[in-house]
C-alpha cells in the first residue's frame, strides 16, 4: 500500500491536464498558422529517422529540403546515407540517384499521401479544420520551447496512410521544427527540421528535377487500392514498370 | 528401421555424381545461421511490380525458422513487408496496399514476387539439417539437393562454402530462380525480377520477440 502513496501527488499534478494540452496544441497550430501566412516556400537542413518493428536503432538521412506551397511540391536533397534527390508532387514520387544516373518515377494513385504531408508542412486554417483534429501536445523531452503536437486524421483515406501525424512547433519563435507519422501497420517516421527559413516567393527552380538525357527513366504505377477497406486478397495486381533510356 | 533407410535412399541416389559419404556429410551438417539475426540492407529490385532502390530490414529466427523482410523508400514507412514461415507467406506491397497470404498447400501457389522473396529469405536464414538433405554429391565445391524449408519447394542445388550455402537453385511449382551470396552482398535472380542486397549492419537479435514474424492486415 505505501508504494502507491507517491504516486498520488502525481495523479493529482495530472490532473489539470485531462485535455492532453489539446487546448494548448490547437493555440500552437493557429501561431504556426499565422507564422506561415505569407509563407510560399520554406527551406530548412533535415534529419529523418525511421523506425518499425524490426529496427533496433532508428535509420537515419539528412540533407536539406525544400517546401513550395502551391503548386504544392517538396524537395529532399539528400546527404545522407547515399546521395539522392527526393521530389514529391500531388501526382508523382520521384528520387534521381546521381551515383548510377536513375530517376525512379512512381506514378501516385491519388493525391492522398502528397497532401497529408503538404498540409503537415504548410498548415491552414481550412485543411486542418478539414483533415485533422489535435490528439495530444506535450513538451519535447530535452527542450523548454519546443512541443510536439498530435493529430489525427479524419478522413478514412488518410487514416490507411497515417494512423497519427505528429507537428512539433517552436512555442517561442511560432517555427515548425519537425513532422512525423506512424502508419498503420507499425513503422514510425520522425523529420527534424532546423535552420528553418520561409520565404514569400517560392524559387521554382529548387522544385525542378532536371536529369541528364542520357539517364535511365524507370516509371511505375502505385496501384490503386483494389477495396474500399483492408479485405485481404489471395492474387495481387502487378503494375508494369515501365523503362526508358 | 526402415524410416532410416529411407532416409539415406536419395543419398544413394545421387551417386551418378559421386555421393558423399555419409560421415563427410555428417561432419558438415548442420550448415547456415543458428542464431537469430537483424539486418540493414541497401537494395535494389528490378521486377514488374517494383523497381528501385530502397533501404531494407530484415530479422531472422533459425528456429523454429522464420524470417520478416521490410522495404522502405528513401522517405517514409515501409513499402514491402513480408514475413515467411514453413506454415505460410503474408506479405504486402505498396505500404497501404492488401495484405496477400500463402498457407503452405501441397498445391504450389501462384509464384508472386512476395511469395518467392519469403521463401528465398527463409531458405537463406534456417539451417541445413540432415533431414533435409536428399542428395550430396562429393567435390569442390560441395553440391546438395535440399527439400526447401517453405513446403512445396526444392533446393535443386546447394553449393557449399565452409559451413555456409554460398548459391542455391530453387524449385517451387513451375518458377525456378537461383541465389547467391558473397559476404556482404546478396543477388536473387529468377525469371521476371532481380534482387541485389549489401548489407548495411549485421547484429546478433536475441531480444526479438514472437509477434515480429507475425503480419497481420492493417487496423
């Protein structure tokens, strides 16, 4: 019995924040809202850590990375582990790999995943209404400032991409300082951004991805969802790949 | 008695190339991995499902044998899944896409690609005991015929290098493809899809647990 004793204080200091600090995170999104306002592009250094079920330690790239709002389009310039330059747009998924001149174009199914991720980047009042709602805000262990926010998805369609998305803001500066998801079937990804810097006229030639001529094209459908629910199936659909050179 | 006579027939059998004796046999045996294992892998495909290259981890149980293999592009969760048994393949592709399943059947399956990486993944990662073992045949390199450990498929060649299997040939319904491996690079070669993987980091994993090789569809 005088084991759960200490712990009551905690209860008791718990208890101020039954809301999970989703008062506090929908505060934070509207700063970072108003912060990004006239934001049309944002270009910031970033680490991307992966982890799954399988991982002991997380899988790390870095490199920098380049946001335009609209059209929306974001850019990873790779560093790390092997060079390569990662191009997302509503409709494609690209990654030119310099080392063995490929560009690897998957042509996306629908705009879901692009959109999930542009709105993650450049937040609105409208999508976040539309596509969101806050879960949980707390502090990021390590840090006074910096919050991690929660959010879940509200569209079913985006629930089979991201099963949460996380924000983390600047609570002094109104910055964004990273984003992540976890998707459905476990595997957690976190992108910490630094050197953030947001501009109000986007540079489009950052959102090019010009390839020699010579290089070799590979281009592959992602295939449709072939139900509306996770059914399981016993065959699956082979989308071609298509290769140019 | 006879179960054992049996059981040394096909080693008889393969005397049209010289067999190897038994006790030079038993001396090899067993052969392969015994601890469970996880790996980071650098890899690249070329199949009409998927071409690209991705980052890949791997776990891997010796026994009772299993194997999960997870594919990831270069931004984001996993794209590839797929987890073997000797009771049966699951996988899924295009991260959001319907998780497949393959009960091991007397039958052979269709020979997905998914199908074919877990039992090429669980064929590399479990050991070669003598009950699996159906010809040997004597030389440099050694050369054996396996019965796979996924039901259904033949290892109709297994060369031998030091106590490792360093190429195999498989047989599983009408689809045949072949490994092979050198020390930190791997290739997978079959009709319709090649595979090359360099491995990253290696490490011992006692600390998996069970529910890792099991893959279930999405929440």
């Amino acid at each position: 019995m005088h084991r759960l004793l200490p712990a009551l204080p905690t209860l008791a200091l718990a208890l101020p924040a039954q809301d999970d600090g989703r008062a506090e995170g929908r505060a934070l999104l509207e700063a970072l809202i108003e912060a990004q306002a006239g934001m049309a592009q944002m270009t910031a250094e970033y680490v991307q850590e992966r982890t799954t079920p399988l991982t002991r330690k997380p899988l790390v790239a870095e490199g920098k990375l380049a946001f335009r709002r609209d059209p929306g389009c974001v850019v990873f310039f790779v560093r790390e582990p092997r060079a390569a330059v990662i191009r997302l747009d509503l409709a494609h998924y690209e990654v030119w790999h310099p080392e063995r001149a490929r560009l690897e174009r998957f042509v996306l199914p629908d705009d879901q995943m692009p959109r999930l991720l542009f709105d993650a980047l450049g937040p609105t009042k409208a999508n976040l209404e539309r596509a969101f709602t806050v879960e949980r805000c707390e502090r990021v262990e390590g840090s006074e400032t910096l919050r991690r926010l929660t959010l879940l998805p509200t569209g079913e369609d985006a629930r089979r991409i991201a099963s949460k998305i996380t924000l983390t803001t600047d609570a002094k500066t109104k910055a964004l300082r990273g984003f992540g998801y976890t998707a459905p079937r476990g595997g957690d990804v976190r992108v910490t951004l630094d050197k953030v810097e947001l501009a109000a006229k986007a540079d489009d030639a950052l959102f090019r991805l010009d390839v020699p001529k010579d290089a070799q094209v590979i281009v592959q459908k992602v295939p449709e969802r072939e139900s509306a629910k996770g059914a399981e199936k016993t065959e699956g659909a082979k989308p071609p790949a298509d290769k140019k050179n | 008695m006879r179960r054992v006579l049996l059981s040394f027939a096909p080693v008889a059998a393969a005397a049209c190339s010289t067999a190897l004796p038994e006790s030079d046999l038993a001396a090899l045996l067993p052969l392969g991995p015994g601890v469970a294992e996880r790996f980071v892998l650098e890899v690249e495909i070329d199949s009409p499902g998927l071409t690209g290259t991705f980052d890949g981890v791997l776990v891997t149980r010796p026994d009772p044998p299993a194997v999960r293999f997870q594919l990831l592009p270069d931004l984001g969760a996993p794209i590839l899944d797929v987890c073997a048994t000797p009771e049966g393949v699951a996988g899924v592709m295009h991260g959001h896409g319907e998780l497949q399943r393959w009960p091991a059947a007397d039958k052979a399956s269709a020979p997905e690609l998914l199908l074919l990486f877990g039992i090429t993944l669980l064929e590399q990662h479990a050991q070669v005991t003598r009950e699996r073992v159906l010809a040997a045949s004597a030389g440099t390199p050694v050369h054996l015929r396996l019965r796979g450990v996924y039901p259904g498929t033949t290892v109709e060649k297994a060369e031998v290098a030091g106590r490792s299997v360093r190429g195999r040939c498989y047989r599983y319904g009408a689809a045949s493809w072949r490994d092979h491996l050198d020390s930190d690079v791997g290739t997978v070669e079959g009709p319709r899809f090649r595979l090359r993987a360099r491995v990253i980091a290696r490490e011992a994993a006692g600390d998996l647990a069970d529910d890792v090789f099991h893959l279930d569809a999405a929440p």
